[in-house]
C-alpha cells in the first residue's frame, strides 16, 4: 500500500532506525509498501524512516524508464567498504523542490540480509553507490542535506522555512 512520504523538517527523519532482528510478515508488508510508494512517488530509492518506521530496510531501484524493474530490498545495510569520489547532484523524496551536489563515495560495497533473510554482498558503482549511501544516511537520520556547506545548508534552510510559511 502506498504510504505517505514524511519530508523535511518532519523530526521523524532525524531518528536513528533498529535494526532488523528477525524478518516477520509485517518486516516482509513494510517492503511491500516501501517498493509501493517507491515506484508511485516516483523515485529510485526509499528508506524506512521516509514513512514514519524506524526499522533498517531500504528499497532501490536504478533500473530506467523502458526497463524492466529491478528492486534491490537491503535489511540492516553496511557499507563494508568505499573508495573514490564522486560529486553529483541528488534529490530525496523527502525534501521535495531542492536538489544539490553531494561528495560520496564513487564505488561500495554493501553487506546486507535480503527479503529471505539471505546475507548478500553488493559491489555498487556510480549511480547506485549513491543511491546506497543516500539510503543507509536515511536509517541513521541523515539526510543529504546535512551534507552540504553550512553556507549552502543556510540558504537550503532558508528556501524552506519560506516555502512553508508561503504555504500558510
Ligand atoms: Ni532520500
């Protein structure tokens, strides 16, 4: 089912996220709905926090418009390794209307339990390195903002508070 997507300065998006301890029919519901609002937003990843679940799952999918899909479910993901550097522009469904140039690893490798509870390794490069470290910052309250300048953190903040009092 499609959930609603908490967006900034929701203080939901702030918490550190548990971790998984054993993968139950609700853990199993919660990616089905994750992958729901995922694809409906739409948007390449979600982590668990975005709707309101301070449980370590994420959902990824890369795949393009006229492909066929390719979700990635990751439960309790770590980054095991990084190396390079990469700085391209990111969006979060959760901080609607802004977009900026983030510094993250250009290649990982992600250790994860996967929808049946099967220890995976991924090697990521590129646009799903970034997707991965975007995601997993999510479970730790992170969001891409928080990387950035505090001059440019400043004027983010700003455009905000201004579009939600012109909401008002
Ligand atoms: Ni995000």
């Amino acid at each position: 089912m499609i959930q609603t997507i908490l967006t900034y300065p929701n203080p939901e998006l702030k918490k550190k996220s548990a971790s998984v301890t054993i993968i139950t029919d609700s853990v199993r519901e919660l990616v089905r709905d994750m992958a729901d609002t995922m694809y409906d937003a739409p948007g390449i990843g979600l982590a668990a926090p975005q709707i309101g679940v301070h449980q370590r799952v994420i959902v990824i999918d890369i795949s393009g418009k006229n492909e066929p899909p390719d979700l990635i479910v990751a439960i309790n993901p770590i980054i095991v390794h990084g190396e390079g550097e990469t700085y391209e522009e990111e969006g979060c469904l959760s901080v609607p209307d802004y977009a900026a140039n983030v510094r993250r690893h250009a290649s990982v490798v992600v250790k994860a339990l996967d929808i049946d509870g099967v220890e995976r390794t991924w090697k990521a490069e590129d646009l799903l390195a970034i997707a991965f470290q975007h995601e997993i910052d999510h479970l730790d309250g992170i969001l891409f903002v928080d990387h950035l300048s505090s001059l440019k953190r400043e004027i983010f903040q700003r455009k905000a508070r201004k579009a939600a009092e012109d909401k008002r």
